[in-house]
C-alpha cells in the first residue's frame, strides 16, 4: 500500500508572529492577495510559492535564489533530526469551531492507477509545468498536497488526542479566525507505529493533484537526487467531522441569450421548481439530486434530478457529472468558468443575458473517496477541500 517517511523540516527561525509568514496555497489567491501577502512580510512564504508580485512572467530563478538566501541568512532553518509533524488546525463553520487534524510527513510518488495513490481529477500541462519549474528552481517542496485516506476507526485519533496537552513546536492564530498549530513526533518508535498504519491503507489526493504531478515529472528527471521520489503531504482520515468539501459552481456562457424556453427542456431531466427573479438562499445550499440556476431573462429555477438505483456507481451518482452530462443537451456552450462565490455567479448572470449561473449542492468527502478509490475521474474544479492547510508552517528541501 501507500509508503510515508519521516523527513527533516525546514522552519521559520526565532518565535516571531506566523500569522505574518503564512499563506494560503499557491492556487487559490487572487492577484490583489497575493500583493497583500507579500507586502505583510518580506519573508512571506507567497515569495516563493509564487515569487514577487507584479511582474508578467514569474521568476523562477529569483525563486530559487530567494529561497538559498533564506536559507543561508537562517531565516529558514532545517530540522537535525527526520519526524513526522502533528497538525491541527481549527477553523469555524456556521458558527462552530472545528479541528482538522494531520500527519504532515513524506508520501512516496506512484504513477497514477499503478500503486496505492489515487487522483480524483484531471490535471491542465500548464500549472503542472509551473509547479515543476518551481521545483527545478528550489530543490524543495514549498508547501505540502494533501492526501486522505478512509478508516472508520482510526488509531491516530489518540495520538492526536494527546498532543492536546503538549506545547506544539509552532503556532498560529490568523486574522481570517482560523488557528493553526504543529508538533513534532521525532520518536522513532511512533514514527514506525505511522508508517505501519499507512501501509495498510490507499490514499487520494484531496488537494495538490497539479502539485503531485509536477513531483512525478521532477522525479522522472532527477532519479538519482535523493529524495526525488518522495513529496511532501499533509495525510489526514476523510471520515473526521473537521473535514468538509464545498461545492464549486458553474458559470456558463452560451452562444445566444438565454431564454424562458430553456426550463421548458430541462424538464425531461427531472422535476422544476420555479422559483423568480430574486435571489434565494436555497441556491447557495442545495440538497441532494438537485441543481440550481439562475439568468437574467429565467429568473430562478430548481431541477430535481431523480434518484439513481442503489447500485450506481458512485461517479454517476454526483451531482457535478450528472449537470455535465445535462447542459450540452440544451445549452450551446462557449466558455465555461468556475467559481465558488454563489452572488459573484448571480451577478455575471444579471448582467449578461448570454451567462447561466448553475449551482451544485457539496459532494460528501465519503462519495468522492469511494469515486478516487474506484480509479474514476471527476470532471475539472468538482471540489473545494475545506481547510486548506497554510503554507509556510513546514518547508522540505530535496
């Protein structure tokens, strides 16, 4: 199954204030987050996951050389001894607070469909070619993926159960409300506990799949670099209640304006419920076997998808595919984006009367587990993995 290794981290230096240092991951910040990232601190992490603001091209070389100064300059230093690393991070959601706990260490790449390392979507050649330049650059992984794997019962609660009352390594609270702490596990007793329960059980990539295969890509190249074939990963259980996946609608643009009669075709997919012109919040919180929609000529409109036999396959049963396999039926399609702010999609649509704005309800981090495991694929941008684990808490050099 799945191998894991302890590696030596490398860290930020002195006990200053994180919350400064960090970042999200590379692919989920906009152009203006991205200056403000860099601007809080000149020794952001975004100045390497992403490198300096505002240019046109990113520099890969100013990147690399970035990095080796840090280095040399000790604002990043590397761990004396390999571990694995603890990771909590505790966030809100509708008005709760949660924690999502993880096991930040070294995943050994695999081909895609030959070991135990499972995708669940496709990749585009060109963040895969960024990401790999990135790393030709640095010899380092900047930021970990994630990977999850499913166990009912898992024998890692308890150890992170007692890390609670231990004092972790670093720490930090963000202005965005979410807590983000690390422990080391040095021992070398709990790090072969680790890696004999990651033996027993297949992973897939939540998150970091262009990442993923930029690594392969490097290993390929670079099969004599020691530690070439491994990446870094945060690997956390999908059956823990700190884990959630929020949906990612569509925004589509058709050939000519969207009219009333379109309803009408949808309605041998499935019941309609017309809803109007206004704004409901039911969009932005569908159940299941249901989509939503919304333009500018339409108003509102909800298509309830009858329910699939028992035996389905788990793919076909998400609704993200079943939308796919329903709107060239009836659309002609000139572009479609992706997004996951529900009033950004209403208002393209309000404004242009060639734009649907469709909506999906989440995907159960248990179905896309089961579709990952089945060697299926979902269509690009299905899932938003929630949380995201910040970048710059622990860095690895190759």
């Amino acid at each position: 199954m799945a191998t894991i290794a302890p590696f030596r981290g490398v860290r930020f230096a002195g006990g200053g204030d994180l919350s400064k240092l960090l970042a999200p991951p590379y692919d989920v910040i906009s152009e203006s987050e991205h200056r403000a990232y860099s601007a809080a601190h000149p020794h952001n992490i975004i100045n390497l996951t992403l490198g300096a603001p505002g240019g046109k091209k990113r520099d890969y070389g100013a990147i690399g050389n970035r990095l080796r100064r840090w280095i040399r300059e000790r604002v990043l230093v590397q761990e004396p001894e390999k571990c694995f690393y603890a990771y909590c991070q505790e966030w809100s959601l509708e008005g709760h607070r949660i924690k999502f706990w993880g096991l930040l260490g070294l995943l050994k790449l695999e081909k895609f469909g030959r070991g135990s390392v499972y995708p669940h979507e496709k990749v585009n050649p060109g963040p895969v070619d960024d990401r790999l330049r990135v790393m030709e650059s640095t010899r380092a992984n900047l930021e970990p993926i994630m990977a999850l794997y499913r166990q009912a019962s898992d024998p890692m609660n308890l150890l992170y159960a007692s890390m609670e009352g231990l004092a972790p390594v670093m720490s930090a609270a963000l202005s965005n409300g979410t807590r983000h702490r690390i422990w080391k596990l040095p021992l070398r007793q709990t790090c072969v506990r680790i890696q004999r329960m990651a033996r027993r059980l297949p992973f897939f990539i939540a998150d970091g799949h262009h990442r993923y295969n930029s690594g392969w890509l490097f290993h390929q190249r670079h099969r004599r670099l020691d530690g070439a074939a491994w990446i870094m990963t945060l690997i956390g259980n999908v059956e823990q209640k700190g884990l959630r996946i929020m949906p990612i609608n569509r925004v589509i643009t058709t050939a000519n304006p969207v009219k009333a009669d379109l309803i009408r075709s949808m309605e041998r997919f499935g019941r309609v419920e017309r809803i109007g012109r206004k704004m409901p919040q039911i969009l932005f919180r569908l159940p299941r076997n249901t989509l939503g929609f919304y333009g500018r000529r339409v108003g509102s409109w909800l298509l309830h998808l009858p329910p699939l036999p028992a035996n389905t396959e788990p793919r076909t049963t998400l609704e993200v595919v079943r939308l796919h396999e329903i709107l060239p039926q009836v659309l002609e399609i000139r572009e479609l984006a992706y997004t996951k702010k529900a009033a950004e999609d209403m208002g393209q649509a309000t404004r242009n009367p060639r734009v649907l704005a469709g909506f999906l309800p989440a995907p159960s981090p248990q179905t896309v587990c089961a579709v990952a495991f089945s060697n299926e694929l979902l269509p690009q941008k299905s899932t938003f993995f929630l949380p995201k684990p910040q970048s710059g808490l622990v860095l690895r050099l190759i």
